[in-house]
C-alpha cells in the first residue's frame, strides 16, 4: 500500500499499488476493494472488480466522497464514485507526456501523490515531469509548478523548479510540496 486519504466519516482510502486496486477501510475495520482485481493490471474504466488500474499511488477524496487515484504506471488521474465506479479523468493510458490540456489530451509522467482542495480542484505530484500539476473539477490541467524535463530545485519568485516532487498536500490556498531536496510552499491558483 502507498497513498491513503480520510473522509468526513471516516473511512479510509489506500492505495493498494502491487494489488493494482483501491481499498476501503471502514470505521469499524471492515476492509473491502473499493475498485480493481487484486493482483490484475490493466486500465479499465468499469464498475467495480470490473475496473482496472496498473500500481495507484496517491489516494484523495473529496467533501462529496469521490476518491481520486493516481495510477502511475498507466500514467493517467482516475476517479471513483460512492457506487465504484472509475472513470479517467486526465490522461490517456500508456501515453506519458507533460501536456497541458482538458480530459485525455493532457499527459502525464509517473503521476503520484495527489491532494484535494474545498474547490474540488486536484494537485498532483508529476514525479518524472519534474512538475505539480493542478486539475479544476472540469478536468482541465494546468501546470502549476515546475518545467518538464527540468529536475534542478531552484525556490523564490516563480518560477520555481522542483526535483522528483512525490507527494503534495493542500491548505488554506497553498500546497505544500515534497520532492527529492526540499519541500516547497506555493500558493494555489
């Protein structure tokens, strides 16, 4: 297991990289897979067991219960509502690129951690673009910090670059971002 998200009822969200599936850890303790086949990759919107992802990472969800995944392998953002039903909602699979776009024309490389802010806008952490990523609740991707293909850290006056960024957070109108040498505070847009 790697990424993990809260909701407001307390439920847990992990996941389940090697498993290729999200799970769900309710108040109680019962576990239960939320989307995926464990042990089958693949990238299949669908409902369910039906779905398919290849090694999720970041896990978040949002005030309305939809969980957000990364799916890194694939290279793609996916979403899953109350009923497990996934649907991508930026990137297109086995396509890594870094383009900045709407839907299935935006590109990622290796996307991992991920945050929601109360907008119900996404960040994500771009690990091998070098980038965080912003994604508003139409599906739209915007870089928001960092250059693609450029790995150097140099912080102050945007535009800052960031090394292998790997996981992000969100508050009060920031994100707060880990990568390889630092960790960077910038203002959410």
């Amino acid at each position: 297991p790697y990424g993990v998200a809260i909701d407001g009822s307390g439920n847990v969200y992990v996941g389940d990289n090697s498993n290729h599936t999200i799970r769900k850890i309710t108040s109680t303790g019962d576990v239960t897979t939320l989307a995926g086949l464990a042990g089958t990759s693949g990238s299949t919107d669908d409902i369910g067991s039906v779905a398919r992802s290849n090694s999720p990472y970041g896990v978040a969800v949002d005030a309305s219960g939809t969980v957000y995944a990364t799916d890194t392998i694939t290279h793609t953002l996916r979403t899953i509502n109350s009923s497990g039903t996934v649907i991508t909602l930026a990137g297109t699979s086995g396509s890594p690129g870094s383009t900045d776009g709407s839907g299935a024309a935006a590109r990622f490389n290796y996307p991992n951690g991920l945050a929601v802010d109360v907008n119900g806008d996404v960040y994500v952490a771009d690990t091998l673009n070098h980038t965080v990523r912003r994604i508003t609740s139409d599906g739209v991707v915007s870089t928001l910090v960092g250059q693609a293909g450029n790995g150097t850290f140099t912080a102050g006056d945007l535009p800052a670059t960031v090394n292998a960024p790997t996981s992000v957070a969100v508050m009060g109108g920031k994100v707060y971002i880990a990568s390889r040498n630092a960790v960077l505070k910038v203002q959410a847009k």
